[in-house]
C-alpha cells in the first residue's frame, strides 16, 4: 500500500504485522530513519498507529515493529494500566492525529501482572504510586482467576483483554470511531524470547485473525 496515504484500520494493522515478521525474522528493513524521514516529520507528525504499551524495557515499539520516525505515537505505562492522562493521550492520537488503530501492547514476565498475582495470593502489596499500579492490575488477575484461568498466559491475555475494553468503556470518542469504520482498537501480546506479537482482541478490524480466548 501507499503509505503517504491515510491507511484503514485494516492496513494499519497488516503494516505492524509485517513489521514485527521482519523483526523476527531477523531482516529488518529500519524504515524512516534516516536524515530524510527527520526532515520530513520536523514540520508535521502522521503516525498511523497509537501503541499504548507496558513501560518495559524489552518493548520498544519502533524495534518491534520495525517503524521509524512519525510511524508510531507510542504511550507506556507500567502494566499498561490507563488513567486519565493516558487516554486523553491516545484520543489525542485518534482526534488529532488521526491515527486509524490503537494498538494495546503487553507480553509476558510482565513485573507489573507478576506483582498482581502475588498480591491477590496474599503477598505483600508494593508501597508508593507502585501500589497503585498493582491495584489497577488486580481486576484482571481475579476476572481470569473466576474465569478458570489460571496459566501466567491466560492471566496476561486476561488483562490486554481488560485494557482494550476499558478503553472503549470510557471513551466515547474510541467506540464512536470504531462503529464508523474508521478505528481499530487492537490487544495483542509479546513474546519476550522469540519477539513474535500475537493479537488477543480486537474492535474493528475485518481482516484480522479470530484472537486467542
């Protein structure tokens, strides 16, 4: 595709797939990042994606995906956990930007769902803003618990299921987009080891693979 052009949800997607296949692949292409591509996007930024991922430092999007400059408005948190400040970010991204896909990013030996488990197991709960990271966790770990999952995956699964729901719950403006065909709002998990994304959820996207449940 034509990628000066705005991309649907649908090849927005495909374009983080076949990124994160070069990834693994060990033949990354490293597009957008060289003198040009900065001149380019010193102006004006035209991301196609908003990734909202864990703050680990195993997950740097660009790398993953194999983006460079202006692909990707990326916002982390620990865990993923969303307040206030993150989704005015990704609607900000979506309205402003108007980025066609939010993309959830989680993967596994997550500190943050590793610190939720421990805590719902009667463990000690960090102190600090930590504990409120692990709070915000919580949910998840005991919605897969009841659920009978009950493997570290499902567990992890579980909460970028959590998180994209969330964010449809509480913005309007996300799950107005995706009923008019103009937005995607995607989970998917990352395998540390291997470096492979696998989709768990997803809103609005036609020509996606049926997530794992």
């Amino acid at each position: 595709m034509n990628e000066t052009l705005t991309p649907t949800p649908d090849d927005a997607f495909e374009m983080l797939l076949a990124g994160n296949q070069r990834f693994v692949g060990g033949l990354p292409e490293h597009p957008n990042q060289d003198a040009a591509r900065r001149a380019e996007t010193a102006p004006a930024q035209s991301p196609f994606a908003v990734m909202f991922g864990c703050s680990d430092s195993r997950l740097a999007a660009e790398i993953i995906f194999d983006r460079g400059l202006g692909d990707l408005f990326v916002v982390r948190t620990a865990g993923h956990v969303a307040g206030a400040e993150v989704l005015g970010s990704i609607e900000y991204g979506v309205s402003v930007l108007d980025c066609p896909l939010v993309v959830v990013l989680g993967h596994d030996s997550c500190g943050a769902v590793a610190a939720a488990l421990d805590a719902a197991d009667g463990g000690k709960v960090p102190s600090g803003f930590v504990r409120d990271v692990v709070e915000r966790v919580t949910p998840s770990v005991l919605a897969a618990r009841a659920a009978g999952r009950q493997q570290p995956e499902e567990i992890l699964d579980e909460h970028i299921r959590h998180t994209v729901d969330l964010l449809l719950d509480r913005s309007r403006l996300l799950t107005e987009r995706v009923a008019a065909g103009r937005l995607a709002v995607a989970g998917l998990s990352y395998r540390l080891a291997d470096g492979s994304a696998r989709l768990v959820a997803s809103h609005g996207l036609s020509r996606a693979a049926a997530p794992t449940q």
